[in-house]
C-alpha cells in the first residue's frame, strides 16, 4: 500500500502539495511561522525527555496544555532533540504529506466508483469546503488530518477483512484521541472481534514500550492524563458545538430543573437511538462506507472539541455531494439549501472573511448546527426513501 500511495504522490499529487508549500514560504515572510498546536506536542514531548513535568502546563499559547495519553508523545521524541524551528518545519512537511495522502484515499478508494469528470467536480468542491480547515491544520500543526487519514485506513483494511492492520491502526488512533471510541460499538456491532483485539494489543505495546522507557514516569502520567482528559471534558455538556445545549434551552424554557450530566445522557441517548434506527432499517451486511462517515461526523458533536476537528465530517460531507447528483429536482434544491448553509459556518469560518464577531459564533455553535442539520436531514431522507420502497441513496 505505501508504494502505491507513494507511486500516487510523486505522478501527480506532489503538485497539489505546492500550494501548502507556497503557503509555508507566505508564513515565513509574515512572520506567523506558529504551528501553535505542534508547539504542544514538541514541548511535552522536550518535558518527557529531560524529566520535566508534560501535563497542566501550557505550552506558547496559554490554551496549549497537552491532553493526550504518554504514548502519543513516542512519536513526537525524535523531535525533542532538535530545535523547534527545525521540528516545526519538518512537521509541517510531513503534514503536507499527510494531507495529500488524505485527499488520494477518499478519492481514489471511497470516491472510485463515481463517473470521472463528477469526481473532479466533487474533489474540488470538498477542496473548497474544507479549505479553512485544512489551512488550519497546516497553520496549527496538529494530528487531526493523519487521524482522519489513518481511520480511512482502518475502515478500508476492516472492509477487506483485515484485521491486523485494522485493528492497529485503531489502537494507535485512541491513543491520540479517545473521541474515536465512537467506533467500538460499530465494530462491536458486526462482531469484528479480532480487529478490536488487535486494537488492544497495538495500546499494550504502546504501553509496554513507554514503561520500558521511562519507567519512573508510567504511574504517574497516565493518572496524570486521566485528569487531563477529565478537566477538559468538564464542560462537556454546555458545549457549543454539541447536541447537549440543545435540551439545555428546551427544559429551561419549560422551567425544568437539570443536570450537566442529565444533559449529557439524553444528548447521548438521542444521537446513539437514531444511529441505531439507521443500522436496524439499513440491513446491509458488513461495514458500510456511510455508516463508518456518519460515526466519525458525530465526534464533533458529541464530545468538546476544538474548531479544527470538523475536519473529520469530511467524509461524511462526500456523500452528500455524491449521491446529490442521484436525487430528484426537489430533493436537490433542499439537499442544496443545507449544503449551503453548511459551507459558511466551515468554509468561511475566518475572521478575514466574516469578521471575528461572525467567527466567534460559527465557533461556538454554529458549526455544530451546520453538522446536525445534515446528520438530521440525511436521516430523514433515508427513512422516507424506505417508506416509499426505493433504494435510499444515502444508505
């Protein structure tokens, strides 16, 4: 697979790759050279190695305290040991690469069955949409585009009945971020049994290998990292962008009395009950490429994340312009109406565009009601095609 995806790079994608490239040299010459997000990463991981403390401690930005497990930094060590403006731009780099690769494996696997020029069509219209998104991530320097990428990977493996690689993958994507727990019951669901075992075994090594390595440091940093994760999650139920403010307005206006964790619960229960609508009236065999992008658009709404991480709707954002073409006139315009309103709070989600009072409002809540009215919409298209006994495009 590395060879193809390489063979991919270097025929065509490496010219794709000199827009981040001009993008970087722009950086340089501004002077907003940043990569705040990958400052965190490099500064736990600098701590790690020489003794310090990693977590509660805010690296550049005073929002950068790091949040994931001890073994994520593993990767990040090599970096450690040079100077950050020389990490930086090596990341960056990979990041270019990462993100090529991202862009090659939704087309050239999840979209290969679309007609040529629609795919063309599709491609750019998906550039343009998560454009703001991709600039971020390469402006940030964080791991959502290679998260995005790998759980692409785990889903083709775990379609092709590879466990192995699946499961791997699967695990070292959790050790990054525990959001991606919202693919366990999924899995779980099909009786994927040996993917999920593979999944732990990849987090014990990972595990077993930091304990070899810094063996002083093991108890206390995955405590460490449990409270990390806590503290972060805290507000998790007044979270803009989340289902859970929803029931928050709702029992307020009736006068009814609450709690975080009873908003949390029915947010939870809301969104898990129609995704289990969805898979009961589906009753396709196997792992289904729109059920795997309909999970992995929840995350955002369903746990406190940062703007960034919208990023991982983009698959499920694909389907809507790829089964758009297969609707009939009126479907098309109300499919159109929401995927315009979708595209200005994640498309034009920059205060160079809209103002900062405007972003301030996609992020905080207005990206989070761009996801649920398409998640809404693409559910309510799928059962109506059920009642009316025709194959549901979007199922």
């Amino acid at each position: 697979m590395i060879k193809r995806e390489l063979a991919y790079f270097w025929k065509g994608a490496r010219f794709v790759a000199l827009f981040p490239l001009l993008y970087l040299v722009l950086l340089f010459i501004n002077n907003r050279f940043q990569l705040s997000d990958f400052n965190v990463y490099y500064g736990a991981a600098h701590s790690l190695v020489n003794g310090d403390q990693v977590y509660g401690i805010a690296y550049g930005l005073s929002s950068g305290f790091y949040k994931y497990s001890p073994e994520a930094l593993l990767p990040f060590i090599p970096f450690a040991y040079l100077k950050y403006e020389v990490a930086a731009i090596i990341f960056y780099l990979l990041n270019t690469f990462i993100l090529v690769l991202l862009v090659n494996e939704l087309v050239s696997y999840h979209l290969s069955k679309v007609p040529q020029k629609r795919l063309v069509l599709i491609t750019l219209l998906l550039l343009v949409f998560f454009a703001d998104m991709l600039e971020r991530e390469l402006f940030l320097g964080n791991v959502n585009a290679l998260l995005l990428l790998l759980s692409l990977w785990v889903y083709r493996f775990a379609k092709q009945d590879k466990d192995l690689p699946a499961g791997l993958l699967f695990g070292v994507i959790l050790l990054f971020k525990v959001h991606f727990l919202i693919l366990l019951p999924y899995f779980i669901f099909h009786k994927r049994f040996k993917l999920l075992a593979y999944m732990v075994f990849a987090m014990a090594f990972a595990a077993l290998l930091f304990l070899a390595l810094f063996p002083h440091w093991f108890y206390a940093l995955h405590v460490q990292w449990q409270e990390a994760v806590a503290a972060h999650n805290g507000q998790l139920a007044y979270s803009a962008n989340t289902v859970y403010p929803l029931f928050a307005q709702i029992f307020g206006r009736l006068g009814i009395a609450y709690t975080p964790n009873l908003l949390v619960l029915l947010g939870l229960v809301l969104v898990a009950g129609s995704y289990l609508l969805y898979l009961v009236l589906n009753k396709k065999k196997g792992i289904q490429w729109n059920e795997y992008a309909v999970l992995l658009a929840c995350i955002p709404i369903l746990t406190h994340t940062d703007t960034e991480h919208f990023i991982w709707t983009l698959p499920f954002v694909s389907l809507y312009f790829t089964q758009w073409f297969e609707l009939n006139k009126t479907q098309r315009i109300v499919a159109a109406l929401v995927i315009v309103f979708a595209f200005v709070p994640l498309a034009l989600n920059a205060p160079d565009v809209v103002g900062s009072a405007w972003s301030k409002r996609f992020d905080e809540g207005g990206l989070g009601l761009a996801v649920q009215v398409m998640l809404a919409l693409a559910l309510g298209y799928f059962i109506g095609s059920l009642r009316k006994n025709s194959k549901p495009k979007l199922g």
